[in-house]
C-alpha cells in the first residue's frame, strides 16, 4: 500500500504522538508498504538533510503551544503530491491544519480517509485565555466533525474509546495501543556512564519521570513524594528527562519542598538517546492522569525497568503483574508502590510475564493491527459510497459478521 500521514507534529518535535508515527512508519516499511509523511515546516528541522518521503509544508508556531506547528498553506500542492505518490488511503493524526489537508487530499483522490485521536483535549483547554474561551461541548462538536467522512478511528486505549463513544461518533472505532520498536530499548548500554554524567552514585536507587514538562503531567506531585523517600534512600535521586512550558514553576515545587540536590533535571533529549535513561533507572514513574497511550509508560517496559504510574483504563489493563509495574490511585499510594520495589527489588521478577507484555506492546504487532485497520477501513469506505447515507459502526459490524 502507499499510505500518506498527515500530522501537525513531526520530528525534530518530541512527543508521544511523533514517536507513535515513527514507529508505525517504520514497521510499515518493514512489511513492505510504502509510507509518506505530510507534515509542517520546522525552524529546528535540518535543512541539509535530506528527509526521504517527508514533505513539509509552510507553518507559523501554534497559538498557546508555540513549540508545535500549525500548516498556513499547502492544500492543492498536497493533492498534486499525492497524486504523484498514487496514495491508496490517508491516515491523519491531527483534528487541525494537517488534518485538515489530508481530508482534503482524500476527498479529492477518492480514497479512504482514517483517523488516530491522540490527544485528550477536554484535559489542555487551559491553555487557550485560561480556559475562558473553549468548553468541553465545543471538543465534542469539533471532534464529531471532523471524524466525520473518516473510514475508521483508531482509539490508542479504551480510555479514549470511551470519550468517543461518549461524543457519540458514529464512524467505526478500533482500539489500537501504541508499540515501541522493542529492538531500540533492550540494547546493552552503559548506564554507569550516564550516571557519572549525571553526577549520581553507581548504587544510588534513581526514580525516572519522562515527559513533556507541563503543569497536566502532574510532575509536583511525582517531586513531593521525594522529602519521605530521601528519609529512608538519603542518596536517592529523581531525574526528570524534558523540557516545556512550565519548567521553572516545577523547579519552584522542588525548590520549595527542599529537594533539589535529589531531583536532575536534564532538559529536553532526542528520542534516540532516551533508552540509557530507562535502563539507568530502578524505577519509572508517572502521576499523570492524561495519558491516552502511555507511551513513555510501555518504552520503559520495553527497557526492562519497573513501573509506577497513574491508574487509568490502558495502564489498569497493561499493570496487571507486578513483574511490570503497578498502578495507583491515589497520590498517598505512590509513596508506598516506590518503596516496595527499592526495599524487594528481587521479588518482582517473573520472565514469562515479560515476554509476552513485550509481545503485546511490540511494533510488529501495532503494525499488523494497523494494517488490518486500513483493510476493515477500505472495505466501510466502499460500502460509504455505494450507500446514500452514512453508515454507522453497528451495522457495518453486523454485516462482518
């Protein structure tokens, strides 16, 4: 298949949705489909480097999220590339601009549209005049429209499922986890020589937080749990790993609660450089509680490291054995999952139950569900055509059945 995504945000950006089309481009290539992404231009992005199969389109940073981009033009030459590429489906990552144009690419080819919903906007209406100007009802209508037209909508969780179903989309959905290329994260790598980079001591029990540094990812509450755990580990260390918009008010919590000799912050990394930093740690942590894949979550599976993360319906289904990593509640229970793993660090050991979690959350099988997806999406696209309305999700099952 040629398949064309169209997304707002792309490498250089780091974030959870660029390293989900990275890892699904890079296992649809591995199967042998041909893959092109569409996407915005970048101030950061190397202009002497050839990025095969990328095309750029012009773009000014977006309004309240100036580190991502937002497409001010390219419509009718996005046609003319995808013409040329002879696209058979578009998959779009984005409700915004890109989403926009490869819509409009698809309607113009006559080839199916299908959709990824990333990203839980009711949880980031904040950032747009302090929440004064966006409500949940405006998320759902826009949401419902532009899902609307789409051969099929991949859901990363069943917590996002959920959010749709409660829009009331009407176009098929799929729940599709995110993978990670397991290959990048179980490399030998050596963590002594990061440690010593970081000025931490070689026996010193390191917690890891790796995210976007903004005020939903809930990192305070991850930083105030540190005064009780420096009590009982005094040479324990939290590394905090990217940057964002609200770095100096996390280093203020830290700085308040008097731990900042505990706590590094090493601003943003590559993505490529990340895995050193899961192997590194004894623990990754995480009390965000608007996570819709849990990305970070599955890449420190991947690299071998236990987790300690928010409860929430992706993280629920994939904790289920303490050989991986445990949920919580509440924020007072944090406390106590960290310490069971640093006082017990041998007794969560449990082979089998890793294999197969490494099974489930590997590219190969993110892609394959993928390309499934597309073909169930081909055939609702054709029967969309020869139908006057609408189909919805029921009755295209029914009739698969």
């Amino acid at each position: 298949m040629n398949i064309g995504i169209f997304t707002d945000t792309y490498f250089p950006q780091v974030s959870g949705v660029a390293t989900s089309i990275l890892t699904l481009k890079n296992d649809l290539e591995r199967k042998g489909h041909s893959v092109y992404i569409f996407t915005t231009t970048d101030p950061h992005a190397n202009k002497d480097v050839i990025e095969p199969n990328v095309f750029r389109l012009p773009s000014v940073p977006f309004i309240s999220f100036t580190d991502r981009r937002i497409a001010i033009s390219g419509f009718f030459h996005a046609v003319e590339i995808a013409k040329e590429l002879e696209l058979d489906i578009v998959h779009t990552q984005t409700e915004f601009s890109m989403g926009m144009i490869g819509k409009y690419v698809a309607n113009r080819l006559k080839i199916p549209c299908v959709h990824t919903y990333h990203t839980m906007y009711e949880d980031y209406l904040h950032y747009v005049l302090n929440g004064h100007l966006l409500r949940p009802y405006h998320v759902k209508q826009m949401t419902r429209m532009f899902v609307s037209h789409t051969a099929g909508v991949v859901a990363p969780s069943e917590q996002v499922r959920a959010v749709l179903d409660r829009y009331k989309i009407k176009t098929p959905i799929t729940i599709i986890p995110t993978g990670v290329d397991i290959s990048e994260f179980t490399k030998p790598v050596d963590t002594k020589a990061l440690r010593r980079s970081l000025g931490i001591d070689d026996d010193a029990p390191v917690l890891l937080s790796l995210s976007r540094i903004a005020m939903e990812k809930k990192i305070g509450v991850t930083i105030g749990v540190m005064p009780q755990l420096i009590k009982k580990y005094p040479n324990i260390k939290l590394v905090i790993v990217g940057g964002g918009p609200d770095m100096d008010e996390i280093q203020q919590i830290a700085k308040d609660l008097d731990v900042m000799d505990h706590v590094i912050f090493t601003g943003e990394v590559k993505h490529d450089n990340v895995a050193p930093y899961y192997h590194m740690a004894n623990l990754f942590v995480s009390a965000s509680d608007t996570e819709t894949q849990g990305l970070t979550c599955i890449e420190a599976i991947s690299a071998g490291a236990k987790v300690v993360v928010r409860s929430a319906p992706y993280t629920d289904e994939l904790l289920k054995d303490p050989a991986v990593g445990v949920t919580f509640e509440k924020d007072g229970q944090m406390l106590s999952s960290i310490e069971q793993y640093l006082d017990h660090p041998l007794s969560f050991e449990d082979k089998k139950s890793q294999r197969k979690i490494l099974h489930d959350i590997s590219s190969d099988t993110f892609g394959d569900s993928i390309i499934e997806f597309y073909q169930d999406a081909y055939k609702y696209f054709l029967k969309q055509k020869l139908s006057s309305t609408i189909l919805n999700s029921e009755e295209f099952n029914d009739d698969q059945n």
